[in-house]
C-alpha cells in the first residue's frame, strides 16, 4: 500500500550518520483537527533535546508519530537513516510490514508520564519481559542486563519489588531501565516527572542526566528549565502544532525570541 505523504522531493536527506532523528514537515489530524502543522526539527547522535511548550501544543503527539503510536497524514520522520512506518522504492512510499514496524519500534524507548509498570510482576520481571519475549535475549543473559540495568538507576535493592511498593520516583527509575532493557538507539521521555511529587523529581532527572553524559540520545517534554538548561544541547519550542523556537536552551531561555516563547517561560520559571 501507498502511503498518502508528500512525494519524495529531489535531494531528500540521505543517512548522514551523525543525525539520529529528522522529521520534514510532519502533518498531523485527529479529525477536523490539526494538531501538527509541518514539525521540522533535526537531532543529532548523542544529542539531548528538550521539547517545551504549552499544554495542547502538540508534543505528545509529536512524540507518538517518532514512536509509531500515531500514523502521520503527511511528511517524513527518519530515525537513524530509515525512513518511519515506510519504505521508499521507485519514488514511492510503501508502508512497512507489521513485523518491520515492530523492529523499527524496538530501536526507540518511551518514558511516560504515568509509568505503567506492570503491577503483578516484580521489577526484575517488568524489565525482562520484553526482551525475552521478544527473542531479544536469553532469559539469563536478560536477567544479567536487568540486574545491571536497575544498579545504573541505583535500585539494586529492589529487585524483587512489585510496583505497588516503590515511591513514584522509583517507578519511573524502573520504567526507565525497562525502556534502556532494549537497547534502544533512541530515547523518548514525555513528561517523565510531571505525575511526581516535588522531592522525587531529583531522582529520575539524576537518571536521565547520567543516560546523557553516557550518550544516549534523547528527546525529553519537560517543563523543567533547570533540566533543559544544564543538560540540553537543543531547545524546541512548539506552540499550536508548529516549532515556534529552537536554539542553544542556555541562549533561548536566556533571551527568548518570540513573545510566545516568552510568555511560556515567565510562567514555568
Ligand atoms: P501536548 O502533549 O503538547 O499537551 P498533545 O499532543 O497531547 O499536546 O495534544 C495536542 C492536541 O491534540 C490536543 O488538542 C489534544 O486534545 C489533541 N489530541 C491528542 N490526541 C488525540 C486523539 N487521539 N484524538 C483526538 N485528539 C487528540
Ligand atoms: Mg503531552
């Protein structure tokens, strides 16, 4: 089948290595109602990129269409040189088989703001699950990446945890372990410590700041500026389904550009 996005243009991007995501006028409705209207926005390999802006303005939704949980009406999102939900032959768009979906999907971990751990099993099982099911790795060898997995978001001691029984800020450790549990080349956060209280935030910023200096490139939603500021290396504002900002976070939190930008920043800083 033929995807409805735009034809491809003479000189589309070819893979440059060091680019881990560009999305070209990325289009998005729900309905009557457009939600994306032409995102373009480029992030580099080991690149953090901070994505602000006010509720309703799309990033959720931007998010979702990099992770194949929304279907884009027109434009283009690579990841890593490969072309998102299609395939490109003879100047067309042919959509991706379910199973080469799924394989594009493993490559791109997702961090909610809700964690959505499974509750009925411990935090060693919520995090081998997938890549044992998946045929991603021995149940061994999956448990061994588990137990090194939860050192590195410093909850050792939890193993044999349920859900239930661990802090907010805990789960979102363990959900980000789980989501680090494939591999992923790609890390995509969508407001990971807005459902904490205040005193656990620190924690999971700890996490996602170690995920950076390691080189994990990430997109993060977040209305945390301090984050931004000190882990960003790019800064994208939306507003109203496009990219109103973009810049150094340090340069446009500093001296923001827009006066919608900087409205939204009076508010959150
Ligand atoms: P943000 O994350 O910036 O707050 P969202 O991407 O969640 O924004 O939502 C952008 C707009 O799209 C909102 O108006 C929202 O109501 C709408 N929207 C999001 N998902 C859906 C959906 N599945 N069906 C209809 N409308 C949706
Ligand atoms: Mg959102």
């Amino acid at each position: 089948m033929t995807g409805q996005l735009v034809p491809a243009q003479a000189g589309a991007p070819a893979a440059e290595s060091d680019v881990m995501v560009r999305a070209e006028q990325v289009h998005k409705s729900f309905g009557p109602l457009e939600v994306l209207k032409g995102i373009d926005l480029e992030v580099r390999a080991g690149e953090v990129c901070c994505l602000l802006g006010p509720s309703g303005s799309g990033k959720s939704t931007f998010l979702r269409c990099i992770n194949h949980l929304e279907k884009i009406n027109a434009g283009r999102i690579w990841v890593d040189g490969d072309l998102i939900g299609y395939r490109e032959r003879g100047g067309k768009l042919h959509e991706l088989r379910d199973k080469e979906v799924a394989a594009q999907r493993r490559a791109i971990g997702m961090v909610f703001q809700r964690f959505n751990l499974f509750p009925h099993m411990t935090v060693l099982q919520n995090i081998v699950e997938a890549p044992v099911l998946l045929g991603q790795a021995k149940k061994a060898e999956a448990r061994d990446r588990a137990a090194q997995l939860l050192e590195r978001v410093g909850l050792s001691d939890k193993l044999g945890a349920y859900p239930g029984q661990l802090s907010g800020g805990q789960q979102q450790r363990v959900a980000i372990a789980r989501a680090l549990a494939m591999q992923p080349k790609l890390m995509l956060f969508d407001e990971p410590t807005s459902a904490l209280d205040p005193e656990l935030v620190g924690e999971v910023l700890d996490v996602m700041k170690d995920l950076a200096r390691d080189g994990m490139t990430m997109i993060v939603v977040t209305h945390e500026i301090g984050f931004a500021r000190e882990v960003g290396d790019s800064l994208v504002f939306m507003d109203g389904g496009v990219v109103v900002e973009q810049g150094n976070p340090r340069e446009v939190i500093a001296n923001p550009r827009h006066d919608r930008t900087k409205a939204f920043l009076a508010k959150v800083l």
